[in-house]
C-alpha cells in the first residue's frame, strides 16, 4: 500500500475520478498494526479499481485535521472527491470489503 508523501500527492489523489481508500495511521497505533495487513492485502486484491493509500497523522497532521480524525485507525471510502463512508476502529476485512465494492461500483 502506498502513502501520501505531502499534500500535493494528496490533492491530485482526491481530484482524479478514481475511487479511493484513505486509511489513517500512526506507527504507535497497535490497531492500526493490526489493520495493516488486511488493508495491504485488500489494496493488492483492488489494485486498478480502488486506490487505497495510507495516511500517517502524525507526519500529515493537517490532512487528518481536514478529515476530522480524532482517533486511529480510521478508514474513509471517497469517490470523486467526496466521502462516500467511513470506519473507524479495527473492523474485519468482510466489512471492507463490503464498502471498497460499492465505492468501485460507483
């Protein structure tokens, strides 16, 4: 899974029509570790339809803020530049799954 490296990638990232999954993390996180590979393995699996990157609060405090993240993990399902939904916490990969087929079908 990629990352956003600064804002511009960001801000190109969100202007495509591209569906996208943004997962908010911070390498202290326990349960972002453990969302990790799940959400890794789904971005391989969605690879073409979904661009799935993750965003670490700490180092993009500005872009967590734009979004409201107050607490980690926390996963946001965008089409078109705007949020179709949201999760927040650990949460199984059938539940993800479930919200990256509507945004890709969108």
């Amino acid at each position: 899974m990629k990352a956003i490296k600064n804002n511009k990638d960001f801000n190109i990232l969100i202007k495509s029509d591209v569906p996208v999954l943004l997962d908010f993390y911070a390498d202290w996180c326990g349960p972002c570790q453990v969302l990790m590979p799940t959400v890794d393995a789904l971005a391989e699996e969605y690879e073409g339809k979904v661009e799935v990157r993750k965003v670490n609060i700490d180092k993009h405090q500005a872009i967590a803020a734009k979004f409201g993240v107050k607490s980690i993990p926390q996963l946001f399902f965008m089409k078109g530049n705007k949020v179709i939904d949201k999760l927040k916490g650990g949460v199984g990969e059938h539940i993800i799954r479930k919200k990256l087929d509507k945004i890709a079908k969108a």
